[in-house]
C-alpha cells in the first residue's frame, strides 16, 4: 500500500510541476500540434516515473532522497537553460578577453570588435565557410585578401585576372576583383561581397564592400560597434 501511496504522490508531483512550468514559459493550447507533444512527453514522463517507483526495492525515505537529487538537477538545467543568453554573453566576455579577435554578440543584432594591443581592431570572420583572420579597416575600399587566405577560402588563384594595380603598405602590388560567395561576422552574414585577391598583402582587410550593407559602424571607447 504504502508504494502505492507513494506513486500517487509521485505522479501528483509530476502534473504540479508540469503545470508550472507549463505556465511559466507561456504554453497554451491554442497549437494542436503543441498540445500533442505535451500530452506525448506527459505520458513518458508518468510511464517512466510509475515503473521507477513500482520497481523500487530500497526504503521510502532512500526514495525521497533520491527523488530530491533529481529535482534539484532538473532545476539547475531548467535554471542554465532560462539564462543561458546570459552565460554565452558572459562567456563571449571572457573569451574576447584571451581572443580580442573574436566578435562579441550584442542585444540588437549588434555585433562588437575589441581593440587589441596594437590599437587596430581584428575579426576572425567566416569567409566562404573558412575562418581567417583580418584588419577591421574603414579606411580600404573592399575586402581584401591576401594569396594564402584567398586559397584557405576555396578560391583557385591561379585562374584569377590580376589586372589591377593598387596601392598597400608594402607598394603597389597586383590585384584581381572576385566576388565572395559569404562572409560573416558574428551573426551577421552577407552574401556576394565585392572583394579583391592581392599579391604582396600581409594581411587581410575587411572593407567597406562589408561595412556599407550595415545599419551601423561605430566606435564607442576601446570597441567598434557592427550592426546588421
């Protein structure tokens, strides 16, 4: 009897506590499709929860106790999981701190860039599915690329027209005019960016063909401000 007692209390537990949380996170029943899911996980939940307590062979308070250790996970992965927006921000915090390099979400479709200690700003970008490295420069017409990340990027550039001549720091160097089939930053992402391979080029530049397409460039204190 006394199993009995205790999986209807179980059971009574389980529906409170889907009840709440139900209520918390703004569920209805408005979604048929919805609906089915809830009353599907329900019915595992219940099913597994009977088996547990009917299978049990221990005592009743060694039950309680282990009901408990549960409960308190549960919330601790329902606590991670209602702030984890909160930890990746925190997280990105951090690791911008090791990696200034690394682009740091923002609320609003904002993205930011820290200054290194050279008091230039670098971005580990996407490009064309590739991360490489390069100079957040405002001042350069496009994006820029150098031989050995034009290559990391898929790009053949042995089948390249080089019939520009430019001006970089090192000279004038040869350039060839590509389009670039992704690049992004962060979250943001843009398609076919205007771009050029260059001979000679340290580093890679990221340029106005990107910055332009965004709703905000921006410095505020040591960060430069990206918006989609």
């Amino acid at each position: 009897m006394s199993r009995i007692l205790v999986l209807i209390a179980v059971l009574l537990g389980i529906t409170a506590l889907i009840i709440w949380i139900v209520g918390i996170s703004g569920i209805t029943s408005a979604s048929s499709e919805g609906s089915a899911s809830l009353a599907y996980n329900i019915t595992l939940l219940v099913l597994l929860m009977s088996s547990l307590v009917l299978g049990w062979r221990g005592s009743v308070s060694q039950a309680f106790r282990y009901a408990l250790i549960w409960i308190a996970l549960f919330f601790a992965l329902l606590l991670g999981y209602s702030f984890r927006n909160d930890m990746l921000s925190a997280f990105q915090r951090v690791a911008g701190e090791v990696n200034p390099a690394m682009p740091v979400e923002r609320s609003g479709s904002e993205v930011a860039l820290r200054k290194s200690d050279d008091g230039h700003f670098y971005v580990d970008a996407d490009i064309n599915g590739t991360s490489i490295r390069l100079l957040a420069d405002t001042g350069a017409t496009t994006v820029a690329l150098s031989i050995t990340d034009a290559q990391s990027a898929g790009i053949d550039v042995d089948q390249l027209d080089f019939n520009r001549m430019i001006s970089t720091a090192n000279g004038r160097a040869a350039a060839a005019n590509i389009t670039l089939d992704e690049v992004r930053v962060g979250s943001i992402v843009r398609q076919d960016v205007k771009a050029m391979v260059t001979r000679g080029l340290a580093g890679s530049l990221l340029g106005m063909s990107f910055f332009s397409t965004l709703s905000k460039v921006q410095m505020e204190n040591d960060e430069l401000i990206l918006r989609d």
